[in-house]
C-alpha cells in the first residue's frame, strides 16, 4: 500500500460571502499494486517493434525495445513506458511510479494520474479541504471521482519482477494484410466492421500469413531462402514488426466476418437508393427486404441471406462494359457473403478461450 496524492477542483464560498469560486485543493487515496514474480505473470509474447532513427535516439537505431506481454489474472498486460532520465521508452519500476506520482505531474511519467497538475504548487499553497474551516465552505468537489479514478487505474496494474505492467485486454497483436502489406497492429485499434478475416490473422497463424504475403508480393520473395515453419529465423525477417508467442492459448482473437458483413450490407442500400428505381421489378423487391432487415438491425445470418438473394437478381457483369450504372456488382456481393460463409463465428459470440487454429 502507498499513498497517492492528487489536486482538485473544488468549488467554495467565502466565509460571510455568497460568491463561488473554484479553488484547487490536495487530498491523497491509498491504493495497492500487487506484486508478483515473474513465474506467476509468465512471459507469453514478445513483439519486436520498428527499430527507427530520429533525433534523440541511439545512434544504432534501436529506439523502441520489445513489447512483452505478460499475463495475470486471466489477461494480457503490458509494459508501461515513459520517458524517463533522458532515455526513450524506459520501462518503468514500481519504485520510480511512486516516485512520479508524488511530483504531480501528467501524462506518461505518472501512470496513476487524476485529477490537475500540482508539481508547480508550492507546499504553502497546497491546501487540505480541511485547511479551509473558518476561512471557507466547499459547495462541491470532484475529490471522489478523482479519487475513484486513480483507485481504478490502480487496479490495472500489477508489479512483475519489480516493473510495471498494465492490463490491455484490447493490445493483442495481429498481423494484417489489408492494404496490400503486412502490418503488425493492436487488434484494438481495428473498429470490428474493419476487420476482414481474409487479410487479419492471429501472430500464430504464420503459415496463413506467408502464404497471402508471398502472394502480395512475389517478386520481392525470389531468391530468399526456403521457409521452415518450424524455424522462425528462416522467416521472422518477412516481417517487419515480428512477435513471437510463447504461449498461443493466450490469444483471444476470433475470426468473425459478420460486423464488416452488416457494414457492407448498410453500404449496399446507401449506395444502390438512387439506382434502384430503373431496375426490374424482382431486383427492387429484393433490394427492399435487404433494406428492411438492414434497418431492422437483423443478424449477419439473415443479412447474407438477403444479400444472396438480391446477387441473383442482378446481370453479370459484362467483361467489355467500361462503366456500370446499374446497381451494385453480382460478383462482389457474392466475395463478401461467400467470405462471411468461411468465417468461424457466425451471430453467436463463442467462449474467450475458442478460435481458429493455424
């Protein structure tokens, strides 16, 4: 247990007046971050980040060392950087956290901040709520909330082997193949009507991977040696940001088409609103269910379903065609929902521990 201090806003009245006027106060909370050995927080990935050269960097271009994932507790956490000491993404110690929340200061070089900055106040201006009586009133405060707030960014904390690692349920890595490279990502930074199970993989789906990035990029793959998937050194320079894994049961990502489906579904009956009155009848009936059950915010099962079925009233598309002013593509209607067929969750979200293996 150690003590947090923190400043807040509290708005006063004078003694004997009736204006009110804010007033930055000091209170403090006790809070506790467990620690713990580093066989009851194991290593389970570690994903090696662009080594990139810039000012104030090292010479050798090695900027940003290695996320490693740790879990406890059920989850994934990982380290907390800040800039420390002059030295760029330093990997912070408990001991340097308590540190830093004594100085008052924001953002990244105190982890538990809430609240406003202090580390300027001089200590005779670093008023209690209590300092207050016979001078002034408190109407109200945000003392509590601030309070709540770092009680809660304590509780995602964790101490491992003396450094400091937060809980990131949303940091798993991905590797995607979206715009026509392969990227390393934080799967939460992926919205889900952005996630295609066609170009997103799990990072232990390295087989998948190589596969549709030799096929990206095939004349860059000539004359590099031959893969063995059971030797990472024959194929970790393919990527550009490499995480290894440990242990792949802590990965919870799950192949799951059916949120970009309904995106598309949407975009189909905004795109088609104004082509649809020239087509035939059986077309516009069809595109009036698919518009019913997008609006109604059916499932992706039915939605697919409706899609199919408005794709087989709509002509093929003529090869020698230059511009289509009809409604929208047969074949890339029948790409999407054929894509939301291969996908492994359908509608019904599966337990955390269950997904695609490689």
């Amino acid at each position: 247990m150690f003590e947090v201090p923190y400043a807040y806003i509290a708005m006063t009245v004078a003694q004997g007046k009736r204006k009110v006027a804010p007033r930055t106060l000091m209170s403090s909370v006790m809070i506790d971050v467990p620690s713990v050995s580093g066989e009851e927080a194991p290593l389970v990935l570690r994903w090696h980040r662009y080594k990139n050269r810039h000012a104030g960097f090292p010479a050798d271009g090695w900027s940003h060392p290695p996320f490693d994932y740790r879990r406890f507790d059920g989850d994934l956490f990982t380290p907390v950087f800040y800039q420390y000491s002059g030295r760029a993404d330093h990997h912070v110690t408990l001991e340097e956290a308590i540190e830093a929340v004594t100085q008052g200061y924001s953002g990244r070089h105190n982890p538990l901040f809430a609240g406003e900055e202090f580390h300027r106040f001089p200590d005779d201006l670093r008023l209690r709520a209590e300092d207050l009586a016979g001078i002034a009133r408190i109407r109200e405060s945000d003392e509590d909330k601030i309070a709540a707030a770092i009680r809660g960014q304590a509780s995602d904390l964790v101490s491992v082997d003396g450094q400091l690692f937060r809980r990131d349920p949303d940091s798993e890595p991905v590797y995607d193949l979206g715009h026509g490279y392969l990227d390393t990502k934080r799967l939460g930074s992926i919205k889900p009507e952005k996630r295609d199970i066609r170009t997103l993989f799990r990072v232990d789906q390295i087989a998948e991977v190589l596969d549709l990035a030799g096929a990206l990029d095939q004349e860059a793959a000539r004359g590099r040696p031959e893969i063995d998937l059971d030797d990472p050194a024959t194929y970790r320079g393919r990527f550009r940001e490499f995480v290894e894994v440990f242990d792949p049961s802590c990965l919870r990502y799950r192949a799951d088409q059916g949120p970009a489906l309904l995106a598309y579904a949407a975009e189909i009956v905004r795109r088609d609103r104004d082509k649809i009155g020239d087509a035939p009848v059986e077309t516009m009936v069809a595109y009036a269910g698919l518009r019913d059950v997008v609006k109604a915010k059916a499932g992706a099962s039915e939605v697919c379903g409706m899609l199919e079925a408005y794709a087989d009233t709509l002509p093929a598309r003529d090869a020698d065609l230059v511009v289509y002013l009809g409604p929208s593509d047969r074949e890339e209607i029948l790409r999407e929902t054929e894509a939301y067929r291969m996908s492994p969750v359908r509608d019904a979200e599966p337990a955390v521990h269950e997904g695609p293996r490689p």
